[in-house]
C-alpha cells in the first residue's frame, strides 16, 4: 500500500491521536503523520506499519524506529489489503 491509498488512515490517525489499533500518538508522531501527507511528491512511496503500536506512516520516515512507541524491529511494509 503506497501513501496516497492510505491519506483517510493517516487523517485519522491525525483527528484522533489514535493509531488504528487504538494506542494513543504522541505529538512527534503526529509531526510526522502531517509531514508524510504533505510530501505529495512522494505519495507513491510504501507506508509502514509498527508491529507494536500499529502506526501507518511513510516509510520515508521511519529509519531510525517507529516515530511513536520507538520500536525498533518488526516494523513492515505488509498491510492487509496489499
């Protein structure tokens, strides 16, 4: 799933502060959330998800962990729907 077929997630995301396995997002993470919706250059990128929190973000952004929880490991590019 690439970044332009995941924009509702992510506003969601954004809206609610919650992740769509219902943990709470911090403020950096939300940070990170607008950055990867506004990049519009780069809507065909894969998005990630955390295996731990289950945040949806542009992989672009997610080099050094999860933007939220920190996780480091198991972070994937596999959302259903692929």
């Amino acid at each position: 799933m690439n970044i332009s077929d995941s924009l509702k997630i992510m506003l969601a995301e954004q809206v609610f502060k919650r992740t769509p396995n219902g943990r709470p997002i911090t403020d950096f993470a939300i940070e990170t959330i607008k950055a990867s919706m506004e990049d519009k250059k780069n809507y065909d990128q894969n998005i990630m998800e955390c295996a731990n929190c289950g945040l949806i973000v542009s992989s672009l952004l997610v080099e050094s962990g999860c933007p939220n929880c920190g996780l480091r490991q198991k972070i994937n590019s596999s959302i259903k729907g692929e």
